[in-house]
C-alpha cells in the first residue's frame, strides 16, 4: 500500500494552490455568484492554458495522458478553492468519450477540448431530477443522417458556455449517447436556474433540434453503460472536489477557533468545540480515502462502480454535515453572507446531490453487494 | 397527567386560527422578511389587530394590559404564529423585555412601557452581544458613564436583529470597570433615534438583513431609564434570557415544515415524482414526526411548569436544542427529498416548493446560535440540570 502522492501528483498539487490561490480567491467565486461572465471565462481560459483541460486527454490526441488519480488531486484543490471553473464537466466528458468515442469522433473533439475551443458539459438530467439513465425521456426520431431532438434537460452546468452537451436520449425505445453541439444553435432555448452552487447552471430544451448521425458515441445498452460510466466518474469527481472542500472548511474552523476567545480562552479549548473539530477532520479524511481508492479505479479498462458509490455516498453525507458543524462552532459571524463560510456550504450543498445523491448510490451499492 | 388542552385553550386556538387565516394574505408560506417594507406593512397590521383581541400577552397581568391566563396560552399563541409563519408580535418586548420588567422595573417604569408593549406600539430590540462578547457575554465592554442627570453610552453592539426597526432597545452595560465582570454590569433603554446611535445593516447567509451592528457615540440616556439597581443589570439582563429560551417557535416551524413535505410527497404536482414509490421516505418522514412532537412537549412542559411558579431552566435548555436541532432535521430531508431542485434559490426558474426549503435552511442555521449556543445550553443541561460538576 501506498497512501502518498506520486511526484507528478505532488507537483499538480503544488502549482494548483498557488494558482486557485491567486485567481479564484473568494473575491473570484463570489463576483462569479454574482453572474459575471467575463470572470468565468478569464477562469477558464488561465485553466486551459494551464493545461488541465488536456491532463487526461489521450496523448494520440494531444493530451498530456495522466491518469483519474492525478486528476483527482487537481479536483481536490479546486474544491478546496470553490474554483468556478468547467474542469469536472470537460474531464468527465472527455473520460467518457476516450472510451466510448469512436476513432473519429475522438480525433474530431478531443484536440479542441484540450486547446479549449470547445466545451462538453453532462445533460443528464431531466424534469424528475433522476440519474437514473433509464429515466432518460427526452426523445429523438431519425431521419436520413440526422436525430431530431425534442424534450429539456435540466440542470445543466455551465450550459450556457458550453459549446456541446453530453446528452443521453432515446431514439425511439433505444436509448443513445451523443454529444450535439448547443452553441448559437437553434431550437435550444437555455434557462437560466438561481442555484447554489455560485456557477451557471441552466435547463436546455430542444425544440426539434438537428443533430448529425455521427455524434452519437454510444446506442442500446451500451449507451446505458456509458452513461452509468459518465455519472461514476462524475460522481468520484465531485467527491474529489467535496473531499478538498471539506478539509478547506477544517483548516478554516481550526483557525478561527483558535483563536476566537471567550471567557479568557480560545473557544477551540472547550471540548464541545473540540469534538466538533475532530469529528469534522475524521469525516473528511474517511472521504478523502474513500474518493482516491474510487479514483484510482478509473483506468482506460473500466472502474469500479462500487468504489465510486462509497465515494460519493461518504462525500454528499459527511461533507456537507461538515460545514454545517463548521458554522456551529463559528457562532454569529459565520452566519453572515460577509464571511465566506457559505460559500462553501452552498457548494458542498450543490455538490451533496450533483451526480447521485447518497441514497441514490446506496442503491447502487446495494445492487452491487447482490442485494 | 392530561395531554388536551382546555375548552378556554382550544377555543382561543380557534380564534387565533380564525383571525390569521383572515389577516394574512392568501397563500402565505412566510417567514416574513422584515426589511421588507411590505412585509412590515402587514407585521404591524397584523399586531395592531393582534393587541387589539388583548391576545399579545395573555399571560401578564390585567392591570398591565394582560388577561392573567396561564403561560400555556402564550405558548399556545407562539405555537400558532410560528406554525403559520406569521409575523405580527415582538418577541423582544412581550416575551422578554415586559416580563423582566414586571419583576425589576419600578412602577413607574412598569406603567410607562408595560402597556405599550401590550398593545403593540413600539417595538423592542435586545441589545446585549458584541464582537468580543457572544456566548461570554460577561465580558461586554460597552459603556455608560454617570454623568450625573444622565448616562453616556459609548460603544458598540451586534448581531442586534430588529435594531433597523427597532424603536427601543433595552441593553447591557458596562457602569464599573473596577467590579469583577459581572458585578458591573447594569440594564439600560435606549430610545433608537436618540443622536448618536447608528443602526448598520449586516446581511445574513440567507442574503436577508435580519440583523445590525449598532454604534452608539456618547449616546445621552436619562437616567430614569436604568432598570433595577445600578451595577445589577447582570441579574435582571439573564432573566430575560430565561423567557428568551424556549423551543416553541422552531417546535411549530418544524411541524410545519413536515407537513409541507408531507403534502409534497402526496401531492401530484411534485417534480420529483419518484418520492412516492419509495418506503424509506415514509418512514424517514414518520421517524421525523416522532422528533416533531416529542419536541413539541417538552415546550408544553416548560410552560407546565412556569405555569406553577418553578423557573425550569434546564428544560428550558433542552426544548431549546431539541426544537432548534428537530427543525434542522426536517429541513434537511426537505432539501434530500427536494434532490436537485432542492439548491435552488427562491425565485429561480423551475423551483420546487418556490425554493423555501433552501432559504429556510441557510436561514435557520441560526437557530443552534442564537440565544445561548446549542453548547452553553447542553453545559446549562449537564450541570444545573444533572448536576455534573463544573470542572
Ligand atoms: C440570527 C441571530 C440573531 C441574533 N440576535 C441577537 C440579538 O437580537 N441581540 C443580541 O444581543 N444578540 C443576538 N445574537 C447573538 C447571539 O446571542 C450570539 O451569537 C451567541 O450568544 C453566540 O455568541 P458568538 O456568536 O459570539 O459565538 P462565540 O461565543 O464566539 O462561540 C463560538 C463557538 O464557541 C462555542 N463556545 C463558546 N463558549 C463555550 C463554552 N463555554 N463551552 C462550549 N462551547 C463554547 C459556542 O457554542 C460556539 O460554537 C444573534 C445571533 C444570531 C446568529
């Protein structure tokens, strides 16, 4: 066994935290609250020329060729930092469509991906809020080399800025997985949604919409399995990014109680406040375990569906608990919209249901154990 | 033992029902956001009508504008304004500031603002936290200098919720720096448009402006408005933390919280329409409805028991951190049940339950802070009520 980061590992590390530091500071995060575009796409594009959007894009494609592993410790850091930034949507994207695309598709959209012309994000989800790929209604007729799209997706994040949806439809019964393009395209029309997670989240509905034959990745089962793959990987991603959140949220705590004082001493002295702490900074490690075991499963072979279920299980459950500890053990001025400890909370939130929430992946898990 | 209420209990709960499904406009969900000058139109219109059916404060005396019932029929009445989330009466005079009052202030005092209180003319703020004095409010270093026919007020509280509506406040004061911390402490009113005193809004993480820092700069206070004696404002400021700390508010939120999930989950008109093929959300629901009512009756004990002359301070604490910590519960599962609809702010597009469930959750993230923190209660509990040694 090997608990530690390898030395690429240590060095994404390293070079993240001291660029989140700089460009996604809570000021950042919070004028992107906020709605502002140009903030995002600043984010976004430093991201970019950083390379992240490349970091698991295959080298034949002209990625960099790491692993979910890596990726993981750089989604750590981001959550950490509230980045507002697409990396989970274009990495999870381009995991699914290493595996799933075919040899021209790939060649077609993962060099763009990784130079950031273009932007895949997950439409996953429709009206019932289900991630259950067998749900999917959104429905798609064929004609000669194109499907005709009609029905909304919801909670699409970053839709729109995306310049394509990774969405599952059905064709008639049979389900497929495409990725269409939506940017200035006609017959999507895109509702904005006042969520919590501080980064544009918006249902995109399709008004018989035209999609080329070639797009689709996957059909049948496959398309299920590919899908079901898409919310795994998502799934461990946004536990990477609640994993980093949640220690982000301990260090702060620590801090501040530490030197809050009251009668003559640090509250951090109480053991009230202590036992907050400590079953704070056991969750968050219990998590942070659990998501690199899950993100160490990933390969271009397969993944383990049930690591990625106790991942996400432990985050959505721990993590947000975390911060609402994390708030107690603050008092009054942590209940401010000033301090930023809501911020964090209104993400981890967001983040608690964003591919599956617990109860979804203790069916999951459930299923796998035979049950 | 008997778990019903009286004839008189439950006509008067009828009354009241009657009255605020009249009052309040239709399809109300609250809770009233009172910076909101509509929403403080219909808070005093609703206390107008409230005092004038003498129900603000039925358990106080006839002479200072009561109806000499029991406390149960006050909780009766803060049951029933928190179920339906109206706003309309000021905790901080009727439920804290009068009956302390009542027990320190001199007749004068008591005729000057007991009646006001009762007929919901002015309204109260409580103004005893500051920055460096929250759960060890002992430490308050706010002052008033005796300037012979008046004192000087310097200083500054917080967390102060009202103050921006506020027409009084009744404050902790530091009178003796020489004293030991308690010792020289006294309880002040302060008139909120006295010159000097600077109400300053601060924002709450449910983006709502509930409370204020208030700065006071050589603020002029006669000094026929210190209450009890000088330097012993320590006694009379924890009494009215005593009235202060019940649950009934967050029991009766929390009931009705679990109802609105109840109808969500029955309902044909939910979005998240899987709800109702699941077992474990019937049961989740039913095991939040035990917490619900089993908080709901340590509240009816606390005012059993001040009904009968006792001041149970430790069941006070427990219904405190049972209401607070049960209402939490059921909004939690609200958001579970909600799933994805359930981070969506008020207002936005496709929101579920128009987005109350989160604002209400953000919001009452409060409730374990305020009024003693869920810690200093449970060390109330452990120690004046188990009698577990202090060290
Ligand atoms: C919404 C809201 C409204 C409010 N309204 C008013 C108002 O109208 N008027 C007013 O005067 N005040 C008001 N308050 C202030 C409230 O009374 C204080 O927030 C509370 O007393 C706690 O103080 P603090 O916030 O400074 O936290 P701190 O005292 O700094 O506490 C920080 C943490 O340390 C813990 N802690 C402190 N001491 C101990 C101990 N001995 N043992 C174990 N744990 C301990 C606390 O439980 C908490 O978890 C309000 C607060 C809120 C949130």
């Amino acid at each position: 066994m090997d608990f530690g980061l390898t030395e690429t590992q240590e060095l994404i590390r390293s070079s993240a935290r001291e660029f989140l530091e700089q460009n996604s500071s809570p000021e950042v995060v919070r004028v992107i609250a906020s709605g502002d575009d140009e903030a995002i796409s600043t984010l976004w594009k430093s991201v970019v020329d950083l390379g992240w959007s490349s970091l698991t894009v295959s080298e034949e494609h002209s990625g960099a060729g790491l692993t979910f592993s890596d990726l993981a410790v750089l989604l750590e850091e981001l959550g950490a930092h509230l980045a507002p930034t697409p990396l989970v949507e274009s990495s999870i994207s381009v995991w699914i469509i290493e595996r799933y695309g075919s040899d021209s598709l790939k060649s077609e959209l993962l060099p763009q991906i990784s130079s950031g012309e273009i932007l895949v994000t997950p439409a996953i989800v429709e009206r019932d809020a289900s991630w259950d790929p067998e749900s999917t209604r959104v429905a798609a007729t064929q004609s000669d080399s194109s499907l005709i799209v009609s029905g909304e997706k919801r909670f699409v994040a970053f839709g729109e800025r995306a310049t394509h949806a990774l969405t599952l439809v059905r064709i008639y019964d049979q389900p497929a997985l495409a990725v269409i393009p939506i940017w200035q395209a006609e017959n999507v029309e895109k509702t904005p949604l006042d969520h919590a997670s501080g980064v544009p989240v918006c249902s995109l509905s399709f008004n018989e919409f035209e999609v080329g034959q070639s797009n689709v990745l996957a059909t049948g089962n496959t398309a299920i399995e590919a899908a079901k793959e898409l919310i795994a990987v998502g799934s461990v991603a946004r536990s990477a990014q609640l994993a980093g959140l949640g220690r982000a949220v301990v260090n702060a705590t620590v801090d501040y109680t530490a030197n809050r004082e009251q009668f003559g001493r640090a509250v951090g002295s109480f053991q009230a406040i202590q036992h907050h702490l400590a079953e704070m900074a056991i969750a968050s490690k219990q998590v942070n375990h659990l998501v690199h075991v899950a993100a160490r499963s990933f390969s271009r072979d397969g993944y383990s569906i049930e690591a990625a279920a106790r991942a996400k299980i432990a985050a959505s459950d721990k993590i947000s608990q975390v911060c609402w500890t994390a708030h107690q053990c603050h008092g009054a001025i942590g209940f401010t919209w000033e301090h930023n400890l809501h911020l964090y909370t209104r993400r981890a939130l967001a983040w608690k249901t964003d591919y599956g929430d617990s109860a979804f992946h203790q069916s999951i898990l459930a299923e796998a154990l035979g049950l | 033992m008997r778990f019903d209420f009286t004839t008189e209990e439950k006509e008067f709960k009828n009354q009241l029902s009657s009255f605020l499904d009249e009052a309040l406009p239709e399809d109300w969900h609250g809770p009233a956001d009172e910076s909101r000058d509509d929403h403080w139109a219909l808070n005093q219109q609703i206390k107008r009508g409230l005092a004038e059916r003498g129900w603000l404060v039925m358990s106080w005396p006839k002479e200072y504008g009561g109806a000499d019932s029991s406390p149960m029929m006050n909780t009766i009445f803060a049951e029933q304004m928190a179920y339906r989330r109206a706003p309309g009466h000021d905790r901080f005079g009727t439920r804290m500031f009068g009956p302390t009052l009542m027990r320190f202030g001199t007749e004068e005092q008591r005729k000057k603002y007991l009646g006001s209180i009762a007929r919901g003319e002015i309204q109260w703020c409580q103004g005893y936290s500051e920055p460096n004095s929250g759960s060890d409010l002992a430490s308050l270093q706010t002052r008033a200098i005796d300037k012979g026919d008046y004192f000087e007020v310097t200083g500054a509280k917080i967390w102060t919720s009202l103050a921006h509506r506020a027409d009084m406040m009744f404050m902790l004061v530091r009178t003796d720096l020489d004293a030991t911390p308690h010792k020289g402490i006294s309880l002040l009113m302060v008139d909120m448009k006295a010159p000097g005193v600077e109400v300053n809004p601060i924002i709450n993480m449910a983006g709502v402006h509930s409370f204020n820092q208030v700065v006071f700069d050589q603020v002029k206070v006669p000094k026929e408005n210190l209450i009890g004696d000088m330097n012993d404002g320590w006694r009379a400021g924890m009494t009215v933390l005593n009235f202060e700390r019940s649950g009934i508010d967050y029991a009766a939120w929390a009931r009705a919280a679990l109802e609105e999930l109840i109808d969500y989950v029955k309902s044909e008109d939910s979005e998240v329409n899987s709800l109702k093929s699941d077992p474990t959300v019937g049961r989740k629901l039913a095991e939040l409805q035990v917490e619900v009512e089993a908080a709901r009756l340590m509240c009816y004990d606390v005012s059993y028991r001040q009904g009968k002359g006792e001041i149970p301070s430790s069941e006070a604490s427990m219904s405190k951190v049972v209401a607070t910590e049960t209402y939490i519960k059921v909004l939690d599962y609200g958001l579970e049940l909600l799933g994805m609809y359930g981070v969506l702010e008020p207002g936005s597009n496709q929101a579920e339950l128009q987005g109350r469930f989160f604002k209400l959750r953000m919001f009452y993230t409060s409730g374990p802070i305020l009024a003693g923190t869920n810690e200093i209660q449970k060390n109330i509990i452990a120690q004046r009520g188990l009698g577990l040694p202090r060290k």
